[in-house]
C-alpha cells in the first residue's frame, strides 16, 4: 500500500482504520498497522481532527485485545495446521522456527517486543500459542507491549507532524529527507538482523516440530 493510500485510508475512515488495523493486525492478519497508526498521528498533529490521545490509547486496547484473540486461534489451531497453511498469512515453517526459536530464547520478552518486529509483529499472539506460553504471562506481555507500541508510535509521529508543521517548508522538506534516509537504513538494518536471526533459528530447529 502507497504512502498516500494510508493517508486516504486514514483522512477518510479516522479511528475506525487504525483501531481496526491494530486488532486484526495484532490478530495474525498482516495489515500496516504501524503505519496507519503513523499516519494517524501526523494527520492529527496537522488537522487535529483526530486525538493523538485517543489514537494511543485505542490502538493499545485493540492491540492488546488481538493479540489475546492471535492467541486463542494458535493454541486451537496448533504447530501443524500452521506450518501446513501459515504461509497464506506469511507465517510459512521457517518463520515458526524463528517464533519458536526467539520464545526458547527470549521467553515472555519477545512478547513485549514483537509488535517492533517487522517480519514478525502480527503474529506474536498466534506464536505464544503455538509455543504453548502460560495465559495470563502472555496477557502481562502483550497488553504492556501492545500500549508501549502505541504510545511509542503515537506519540513520534504526532511530534514528527507537529515539528514538520511549524518549521519552513524547506527546513520540512529536509527533514522529511532525513527522517526517510534513516527509515531506509533501519530497515536494511531490521532485515539484516532478521536474516541472521533466521539462520540461527534454522541451524537449531531444522527438523523438528514447531510447538513441540
């Protein structure tokens, strides 16, 4: 989705699109959450037309609320019917070895974390149930790190909009240049780091059964 179909989505559908984008994204449904949320802020920051308050707190309930439903449907669901059909949500056998692989390693934190995580942020409820982690540990984690997300996100893209805002437009436009050199270079730097992570994953799970 384009830059400027976010921002239509959101100019025009307001809280509904964020809010829905962060519970089914939290879900196990790939959907560019952050990104709406982002976009949300700005538009805020700019027209004040939304509240960044209000986008915070909703995204966090929504997150949090699917993460709890991502959850349920990986513990019902289980590491075979995943690994059999998670590759049409791009939840394919590899990506459930590095699930498997950042749980036996990081345990409860990964939780916190993953909504962080570009390749794996939406499928952190599925993941914990899959790797059977104890309910009410997983609704500690998820719901702190579903309102860190928001809160994080909210509050940077509200900050972003109101400085680009109140600058000249060419001290905005630099910004703006900047701010997107540096989005690329986390992004090559998040890919890179995930590569890695992947291929230790595979090195000690190749072989055996998500989930146990």
């Amino acid at each position: 989705m384009t830059l400027e179909g976010i921002s239509g989505l959101v100019a025009h559908y307001g809280y509904l699109v964020v809010f829905g984008s962060a519970l089914i994204g939290s879900a196990g449904i790939p959907l560019p959450a952050t990104e709406l949320l982002i976009a949300a802020a700005v538009y805020a920051a700019h027209t004040h037309r939304l509240d960044v308050l209000m986008l915070a707190a909703g995204a966090a309930l929504m997150a949090a609320v699917g993460g709890l439903i991502g959850f349920g449907l990986g513990k019902s669901l289980g590491a075979v019917t995943l690994a059999r059909h998670g590759s049409t949500i791009g939840l394919g056998p590899s990506r459930l070895r590095l699930g498997q692989y950042l749980f036996l390693t990081h345990g409860g934190k990964i939780v916190f974390f993953i909504r962080f995580i570009a390749f794996l942020g939406p499928f952190g409820g599925l993941l914990a149930g899959v790797n059977r982690m104890p309910f009410v540990r997983f609704a500690i984690f998820n719901g702190f790190g579903g309102l860190t997300w928001a809160v994080c996100i909210s509050a940077g893209g509200y900050l972003f909009g109101t400085f680009f805002a109140s600058v000249g437009q060419p001290i905005g436009l630099a910004a703006l240049v900047v701010t997107a050199a540096m989005a690329i270079a986390a992004f090559m730097y998040i890919h890179q780091r995930g590569a890695a992570l992947q291929a230790k994953a595979d090195a000690a799970l190749q072989g055996q059964n998500v989930g146990g």
